[in-house]
C-alpha cells in the first residue's frame, strides 16, 4: 500500500482518515514507528472540522425542513424538493461524530451494525443529493420552458411521489455498500471489504459511483439549463406577466447557484479518485493535504445549501428571521401565528384574485 489511495481496500470514498494506512504500514512491518506530523494533524484537525460542519448542518438543515413544513407560504414544488434534499444532509450529518470519532482514534469502536449503517447513510445522501438537484432543473425546465402544458405535474403531491422515487433509487444504487461494508479486521476501520479480486471489485464500484451518482446526472443538468437558455433567448417566453417571469428567474437562479456549488464541492473528489485509479499517486505531505481537502470539502457540501438559501431567496431569509425573531415587529408575513383570522383571510383572498387575473388561473408553485 504505497500509494494514496482514496478507496485503498474499500474500492470506496476512504474518507475515514488517510492516518489509518500509515497505521497498517507500521503493523504489518512490526515497527514502532511515530505518527507523522500530518498524521498527527489530521487525528486531530479533520474531527474538529467534522464536528463543525455537523452543527452547521443539523442547525441550518433542521431550520430549512421547519420553515417549509410551517409556513403556508413555502410549500411549493421546489421548496419540497428543497425539503428533500434537507433531509439527505440532515440524516448524514447525524453520521459525522462517528466518523469523526474513528478520525481521533485511528480505529471503529462502534461495532459491524453502526459500520454499515453509517456508510450506507453517507452514501444515500450523496446519491439523493444529486438526484434531487436533478430533479430540481428538471423542473426549472418545464416551469421555464412549459409553464402552462406542467401544471399538472408541477404539483405538491407529484412532488412528494417524486421525492419517495428518489430514495427508492439511492437505495438501490447504494446495495453493494449495504452488503459488503463492515468492519476490517486487520486495522479495525470501518469501509467496504470487497470480495477477491479486490481489486476489480474496487474500481467498478469507484467507476460505477462516478457515471451513476455524478457525471450522469451532471450531463442531465447541463441539458436543462442549456435548454432553458435557447428558450430563454427566444420570443417564446414572453408569454406570462412580468411578475410570474420574475419569480421563475429567481428560482432558476437559485437552483442553479446550488447545483455550482455541489459541483465545486464533489468534482474534486470525483477526479482525484479517477486519477487514482489511472496513475499511482505517492505518500507525500502534500497530497495528503490536498485529499483531506477534497473529503472535508465534499462533507461541507452539506451544510452549504441553508446558507445559500439566506442570501438567495427572500422568502427563504424572512422566515429564517421570523422563526429566530429577528423580523421587525410591524412585519406581518403569511403563516404568522399572530397574524388575526380576519386579516389572514383578507389577504388570501387579495392573493387569490392576484393569480387569477395575472396568470389565468394556473397555480404558481416555483416562488420560494
């Protein structure tokens, strides 16, 4: 085991700690060999970023999932794809300290059960996280390019049936992980004990994961947005009232800054495991470095997207203030439970006469 390898004897993302090889280099040579100042660092800086990025992400996800099932106001189409994406990081957050925790002491003191649950969390949320981004441009194309002709699919509860397919999905995809991820005996770490050959088993699964949970739905992404685009650039569009073409923008806009930033997060690791299974990368200081990047970088992802929603949607930003209260008191919004029964009523029936006279009766599902 002379090389940097990201999958090593899982076949897999190792991002249980790249200290875990030096250990079973020093073992297997009967050595006592001191840990590497970079060793040294990790055991103790990659926990300490795991923990940081776990209360980012329960805290900011957790909030994210509240306001949407509070508030009448967010529940539209793409904020229950938001909602499901949520919920991916949230479950996978709950899995850090333990990876964490084996980051700090170099080996799994959960047992096998904990072993495959936690693996198998972490690779549904990376699985849901892309299949619900494509879901999500996959519904910017047709709320953008045919907004009359997918009303009837652009619907709550066809959300919702979408979002269970979408978990359905991760969960296949992710069997082989369910199956042979347990503990290693040999250094007593928790990844995936591939059947001989090892090896062939191992780049399968890496080449299997890029083409099925990256590039795959990547390629699908960038279809819809250049779609959207020539249509966008067309006569075609002028259809509908300004505040509806309006609102539409925004939400493209936000869905497509959040699918740039998974992309920044995970392309890295994606290619850094690519490269690793075409050319042997060495033991050296800095490639180290630079894979416990790309790893701490591709967990960040999770915690990224309540932020992003902050400083993108408006609706988002006002009922992240109201529930921390720090919305002005004169500020009444929809869903407010202070809001008096006769006033709440007034302004939903202001707002049903709005969309029936800008949009000819079609529901408007896309503003968040």
């Amino acid at each position: 085991m002379d090389n940097l390898s990201l999958s090593s004897a899982s076949g897999w993302k190792n991002k249980t700690g790249y200290s875990n090889l030096s250990i079973y280099n020093n073992e297997t040579e009967n050595k006592t060999v001191p840990l590497s100042p970079v060793t040294a660092v990790s055991s103790v800086l990659i926990p300490v970023v795991y923990f940081l990025v776990c209360a980012i992400g329960l805290s900011g996800n957790t909030l994210v999932i509240y306001v949407v099932l509070r508030y009448a106001k967010m529940k539209t189409v793409t904020n229950i794809y938001i909602v499901n994406l949520a919920v991916a990081d949230e479950l996978f957050m709950l899995g850090l300290p333990f990876l964490a925790t084996q980051n700090a002491i170099s080996y799994w003191p959960f047992g096998s059960f904990l072993c495959r649950l936690v693996m198998t969390v972490d690779g549904i949320n990376q699985f849901t996280s892309i299949f619900c981004l494509t879901v999500m441009s996959i519904d910017r194309y047709l709320a953008v390019v045919h907004p009359i002709k997918s009303t009837k699919w652009r619907r709550p509860r066809v959300a919702k049936v979408i979002n269970a397919t979408v978990w359905t999905l991760s969960f296949l995809v992710v069997l082989p992980m369910i199956i042979f991820a347990d503990v290693q005996e040999d250094i007593q770490t928790c990844n995936i004990n591939w059947p001989e050959p090892m090896a062939v088993w191992s780049t399968a699964f890496i080449i299997y994961t890029s083409v099925l949970g990256f590039f795959a739905p990547l390629l699908v992404i960038c279809l819809c947005y250049l779609l959207i685009v020539i249509k966008v650039k067309s006569s075609g569009l002028r259809v509908g009232s300004t505040k509806r073409r309006k609102s539409e923008r925004k939400v493209t806009r936000m869905v497509v800054i959040i699918v740039v930033v998974f992309v920044f997060c995970w392309l890295p690791f994606y290619i850094l495991n690519i490269v690793n299974l075409i050319v042997i990368l060495p033991e050296e200081p800095a490639l180290v470095g630079v894979y416990f990047s790309v790893v701490v970088l591709s967990y960040a992802n999770s915690c990224a997207n309540p932020i992003l929603y902050v400083f993108l949607s408006d609706n988002f930003k006002q009922s992240f203030r109201k529930v921390l209260c720090l919305r002005k008191k004169n500020g009444v919004e929809d869903g407010d439970p202070t809001m008096n029964r006769q006033e709440k009523t007034r302004l939903q029936e202001t707002d049903v006469s709005q969309r029936n006279t800008e949009f000819n009766g079609h529901m408007q599902t896309s503003k968040v």
